[in-house]
C-alpha cells in the first residue's frame, strides 16, 4: 500500500438546504468563504472511517492543530500513523517497524497545512462549487500529471449561514482511484499535546 493511496479524507454531510447554489455565490466568493471559515479552526479531533475505491474500510483518530499539524492514526491491521511537521509528512509503519518521510510540499495536503490560508496562489490550480448544500473545494498541483488532486467540502447550513464546516477531505489519484475518510465525533478547539506531533520512531 502506497503512502498516497492510504491518505484521501473524506466528510460526508447530507444537505440539501441551498435550492439554486450559483446564484447565490460565485466562484471567487465560495474560495474566500471557504478560507475565512478554514482559517478559524484552531484544533480538530475526530474519529474517522475510511473507504477505498475497492470498498477497503479502515478507521482510526484524527488530529489536526494549525497550522502545519496532522496527526492520523489507523487501527489494527494497518497499524499506521501519519504525522506531519513544517516541511515533512512522516509514515509510521508501525507492523514494519519502519518510518518514511515525504516533503510536505510535494503531498496534497499543502494547501490546508500552510501558515497563511491562501486556496488560491502558484503552487496550484483552484476551482469551487456549491453543490446540494456543500460547499466544495478542487486543489490540484501545477506540477502537472502524476499528481494527487485534494478536495474539500464544507458543510452550508443555511442560505444566510456564513459559518461553514468542514465535513470531507477526498485525495483523488490521477488513475481515477479515491480514499475517503468520514469525520466522526469531531471535537474543535480542544487542547492537544504536543506529543501528538513528534517525529515517529519505532
């Protein structure tokens, strides 16, 4: 199992409160939105439930403190951990005994990990949608073909609501292959040590 094929995440929230989305925001609009809203989370805890494309479900814990922190761990038989810092993501094998580090840079999570929420600058092509009450984010890297494309989604309420959650995370494979994560039980702006983000080691 790839590191790129284990880390598409994704929120479902099934919404049908805004009738006609395109006239209510435009594209530029939803990408400010969905900045504003993004940048005003200071921690995120959830339990989560991931689905392949071939129907392999995992599940774990998630955590993410911003800016540059994530922390994602499967339960057994994956025994994985995914630990991001400033400039790595590093792949704790746990039944390998073996840690793998990737520049962060070159992952789809880049966008969501920056210091300064910016959805649209030249490391990336951006384009959004509000499709059946959610509000959806495309990232996909200028470095062209072979790359992991990083969608989010948030959660509208209501046409007049402004306050917008992150429901869904979905990293697509330039062969058509998608890893989703749901969140579950998702506790925001809770304390979280910083042992959570250490560089792993076996």
């Amino acid at each position: 199992i790839t590191f790129f094929s284990l880390i598409s995440i994704t929120m479902i929230s099934p919404n049908n409160l805004l009738g006609k989305e395109n006239d209510i925001l435009n594209e530029k609009q939803i990408i400010r939105m969905a900045e504003k809203n993004f940048s005003s989370i200071t921690t995120l805890e959830a339990t989560f439930i991931q689905i392949a494309s071939d129907g392999n479900i995992e599940n774990g814990k998630l955590y993410f403190r911003r800016p540059f922190q994530l922390r994602i761990d499967y339960k057994e038989p994956l025994n994985l951990s995914l630990v991001t810092s400033k400039r790595w993501i590093y792949v704790n094998d746990k039944n390998q005994k073996q840690v793998d580090a990737y520049p962060l840079s070159e992952s789809p999570f880049a966008p969501m990990l920056e210091k300064k929420i910016n959805f649209e600058n030249d490391s990336f092509t951006t384009n959004a949608k509000i499709k059946n009450g959610v509000a959806i984010i495309n990232f996909l890297n200028k470095k062209g073909y072979g790359t992991d494309q990083l969608s989010l989604e948030f959660d509208i309420k209501s046409e007049k609501d402004e306050v917008w959650e992150l429901k869904r995370w979905i990293i697509s494979q330039p062969n058509g292959l998608k890893t989703k994560i749901t969140l579950q039980n998702i506790i925001y702006g809770k304390k979280l040590e910083n042992k959570l983000f250490g560089v792993p080691s076996n």
